[in-house]
C-alpha cells in the first residue's frame, strides 16, 4: 500500500503544528493527509507534542507510586 509521499516541507509543517499542540485532525486536514498518516509520520520521525519530553507512561507510573506512597490505591 502506497500513501503520500511527505516531503521535508510537509514533515516540518507537521512537526510545527504538532509541537504547537494541534490536533492530528487539523494537521491533517492541513496537509491533505490522514490523521493516522500524521501519527505515523510523526512517530518516525520522533516529534511528540509534549515540550517537557515526558510520556504519558511515565505520568501514569509517577501518579501510580504517588498514590500508592499516599495509601489511596
């Protein structure tokens, strides 16, 4: 299966969108591509949304020893 073939000004224009907390909807619907096409790519290419670098993995497993330290689990 054969899809787009993204271009450097494409990959920039995403990664901008997507650093500035776009939707991968509205990234898509921008470039005349899919959402999960912008997910893909994205992911490839190792842009992520969020600045801090943090994964939502690694939040959920602070939040879990948190609460457990706390005794609400």
């Amino acid at each position: 299966m054969r899809g787009t073939v993204w271009t450097d000004e494409m990959i920039a224009i995403a990664a901008g969108m997507k650093r500035a907390g776009l939707t991968n909807k509205v990234i898509a619907a921008r470039l005349g591509v899919t959402a999960s096409a912008v997910i893909g790519k994205c992911n490839r290419v190792g842009v992520h949304r969020r600045l801090d670098g943090s994964s939502s993995v690694a939040r959920y497993a602070s939040n879990f020893r948190n609460r457990t330290y706390l005794g609400e689990v």
